[in-house]
C-alpha cells in the first residue's frame, strides 16, 4: 500500500513541513523586528464658533468684522496608543506632524514617516 501512494505521501510530509515555515519579510511587518504599537484614533469636529482675523484691534472689540478674514475651527485628529502616548496630528503646508505626549508628559515630534515606523491605527472612530 505504502509503495503504490509513496509520491502522495512525500508530498504531504513536505508541504506539511513546507507550511510551517514563516516568511518575515513581508511589507506589512516593521522593519529590524520592531513590532507596531496599536492606536485608536478620535477625530473631534466643533460644530459651530468662528474665528475672525482683524488688521485693527478695535475693529474687533467693537464687532465690526468687514475687514476682517473669517475663517473656522478646524476638527483634532488625536490618536490614543497602547504605550500610553496621546499623540495630536496636524497639517502644515500639506506635511504631517504628530505632537506626542506620554503620561509623564514627555513630549516627542515625529513626521509622518517616523509616526508610521511606530505606530499604527487599530480603529478609526469620527464624532
């Protein structure tokens, strides 16, 4: 019996030994073995208020806003990562920063790249 099934038999052993073995560099794993950190992320928009931006001071104590640039309030991308680091995302000039803060209220500024070698986000929740 053994003799007739001897191929099917060979082949099994090896894809059975063959799928035990793991592949570690795929692109979705971090690079040098570092493991990513898990954030939940918060998107907090205000629903009214408005900014007004005035060349003369008075202008604006005494509410006249026609010569003033009006402009609103923009939404807080905050995310909350399971090392205990609160991190505020925000955009300037199309280029990302993260301002990090950990409970001893160390601060860290990473780029967007350096915050994606760290980080990543486990879900995304939008008020």
């Amino acid at each position: 019996m053994i003799k007739k099934h001897w191929k099917k038999i060979l082949l099994s052993l090896c894809s059975m030994l063959w799928s035990g073995c793991s592949d570690d560099s795929s692109s979705d794993s971090p690079s040098a073995g570092n493991k990513l950190i898990a954030c939940d992320f918060d998107q907090i928009c205000p629903e009214y208020g408005i900014f007004y931006d005035c060349e003369n001071e008075e202008d604006a104590i005494a509410g006249n806003f026609e010569n003033c640039t009006m402009s609103y309030p923009a939404c807080t991308d905050t995310y909350y990562c399971e090392d205990d680091v609160t991190c505020f995302q925000s955009t300037d000039d199309k280029t990302k920063t993260f301002d990090c803060h950990d409970e001893k209220d160390k601060k860290t500024l990473y780029s967007e790249d350096e915050f994606k070698s760290k980080y990543y986000v486990e879900s995304e929740r939008i008020h």
